[in-house]
C-alpha cells in the first residue's frame, strides 16, 4: 500500500520529470523526494524512473503506475474537497454573466448569494465592466 506522501511524490515527478521542481511543487527537500522514489523502487523492485544527470525519465512500469494511479488520486482528492465544501456548506454552482451591448449606461450591480450558513457578496463596478467588454 503507498501511503499519500508517496503517492504524491511519485505523482508529481512524474508529471515534472525534475526533481528540484517537484520538491518545490511539494515544499519538501529534494533530498526528501528522492528518498521516497528509491524506497518505492525497492518495495517494487523495479525502477520507475531513469534518470541521468540531465533528465529524469518514466520507466515503462512507471508510466503504467501513473497511469492507474492518477485518475484514482484525482477520484480521492475531488471527493475529500467535496465533503469539506458540503460540510461548510458551500455546495452548488454559482454562474454569472455580463452581455455587454452598444451605447449601454456604465454597468453596477451587486449580487447576494446564500447557500447554508455561507453568504458572498459578488461586486463589479463601471471600470470591471468596461474592461470585459474590451471598452475601457
């Protein structure tokens, strides 16, 4: 079983295919990834990646772990962030739209939205306005 730092090291090389940007991407040491790959490399017995000092390479298994893992990283990560809004109660979908047309007055309004406990006051002025219909 890999646990989430794992998971998320492996996932995020192999998608930098460079491991100062992947430790960057993850606030962790470079040292720290690389740890991690080596010891998911010896619990496989494969290698995942090729590297060379210039590159850093998927393996053919590398590529078809990431390949299995990633859509059901993104099925796990999406469903943890969709219970926390739920229990925030920031469900549903909020769409907005402006149709700007010729010779319309400067364009205000304000819109209140409630979903649950949670309350967001949406503003655009004159200025937004103009600058979406492309006539500042």
């Amino acid at each position: 079983m890999l646990e989430r730092h794992e998971v998320e090291a492996f996932l995020t090389l192999a998608e930098e295919l460079h491991f100062g940007r992947t430790a960057e991407r993850l606030r962790v040491s470079t040292a720290r990834i690389s740890q991690t790959i080596a010891k998911l490399e010896r619990r496989t017995g494969i290698p995942l990646f090729e590297r060379t000092s210039r590159r850093v390479e998927l393996t053919a298994a590398g590529r078809r772990l990431y390949e299995g893992v990633r859509p059901a990283w993104d099925q796990i990560t999406g469903a943890f962030e969709q219970a926390v809004a739920s229990g925030r109660g920031l469900t549903g979908t909020l769409r907005v739209a402006f149709v700007p047309f010729e010779d319309a007055p400067p364009l205000r309004w304000g819109l209140l939205w409630r979903a649950g406990n949670a309350t967001a006051r949406l503003r655009a002025f004159a200025e937004a306005a103009h600058d979406l219909a492309g006539t500042a």
